[in-house]
C-alpha cells in the first residue's frame, strides 16, 4: 500500500533541520531545450557538479507522442540551487534528494513520466499490493515536445501551418522519488513499463558514481 502522506511531510521536517549537506542529488525532467541548457552550466563548471546520467525519453499515447528529457545531477548544493532555477524558469521540474533519503531510504527509485501515467502506475501498485512510501514528487509548469502522427497525412501546406501547434504541448510531467523493499522491485519496473514511464534504481546510479 502507498503510505499516508503525512509520514512523508514529517520526512521533509527532519530534513529541513538537519544542517546543510555540502553535495546533494538532483533530479531534473523537462523539454529537451531546457535540459541543454542545465546540462550546458553543469559542463561549465564541473569542478562543482556532475552529470551522472542523462535519457531522452518518448512516449506513445494514440496519434501522440510525448518526448521529455531527464538529466541526474551531484554536487555541489549551491550549485545546484543555481541549476534548479535554471529549470524552474523554464517550467521544467525537479527533485533535491538529501543524502538523509540515501541513508534512511531502502531501494530509492526515481520515475519520471506524464502526469496522468505517474497517477496511474501509482494507482496500479495499489491495486498489485506493491509496498512503497512516496517520498518527493515535483511537476513541470511549461511545455515538452509532442508529435501527432494525424498531421503526416495531411497536405504539406496545410502540415506546415498545423505542425507548431502541436508541436509543443501543455502536458504536465511528473518526477517523483520512491522507497520500497527488495521484493517489490521488479514488480514496480513492471508495471511503470505497462505505463510507459521511465523508472530507474537510485542504488545503481550511485554504484557508478
């Protein structure tokens, strides 16, 4: 069962008192141009952050396709202030993990995906009695990348003229940082599969780290 909220708003409480981490994580979801622009000031200066992933992600839904970019930042936590309004600017979203999560969290995961398919893969883990506690979540205010598969039969007059408009789309695109146990991982890649979102093991990435 998803846990109550509450225990994660108390979470968020020990944090705030906890005194300022020097490098924390940084999880950042939006249309592609806006992650360049944070990938381009993280690769600027990176003496004080690191790049430690990046994926472009496309989603299929009927004649739509949906694309986003995810970019997974460490480092230096006024550095990451700095890259976190360069995406809140922009409406792109993103998701500050304090190492407190790192130390107290089993099996973090992060998912990113469409707003309607991360209340779905959700719903769905209720539904299969996946056991996980909803830790942090954030959502992009802006635009991504679509492509309507309808507007390729049209004339290329017509095309021309219909194509920006469905271009880029007001669809809102979640991030969401996640805790779980061992047994229910492949159970939760499974169904964010079936829901076409993008789902990653947070233990893994610091493997390689």
């Amino acid at each position: 069962m998803i846990e109550n909220k509450i225990k994660t708003l108390r979470r968020a409480a020990k944090v705030s008192t906890m005194p300022d981490s020097d490098k924390i994580w940084c999880v950042i979801a939006g249309n592609e141009e806006m992650v360049n622009n944070v990938a381009y000031a993280a690769i600027i200066d990176k003496e004080r952050v690191k790049i430690l992933c990046r994926e472009h992600i496309s989603t299929k839904e009927s004649f739509v396709t949906k694309k986003f970019d995810f970019i997974l930042l460490y480092g230096d936590i006024n550095k990451i202030r700095e890259l976190s309004l360069i995406c809140k600017e922009n409406g792109g979203s993103y998701l500050k993990i304090a190492p407190y999560y790192v130390l107290n969290e089993p099996n973090l995961m992060l998912t990113v995906g469409p707003d309607n398919s991360i209340k779905k893969f959700m719903g769905d883990c209720e539904k299969n009695r996946v056991k996980l506690s909803f830790l942090l979540e954030d959502k992009t205010t802006g635009f991504i990348e679509t492509d309507v598969y309808i507007t390729s039969k049209l004339p290329a007059f017509v095309r021309s003229t219909i194509d920006p408009l469905f271009k880029m789309a007001d669809v809102a695109l979640s991030t969401v940082l996640i805790s779980t146990d061992q047994v229910y991982i492949e159970k939760i890649k499974e169904i964010a599969k079936l829901n076409k979102i993008f789902v990653i093991e947070f233990s893994k990435i610091l493997k390689e780290e």
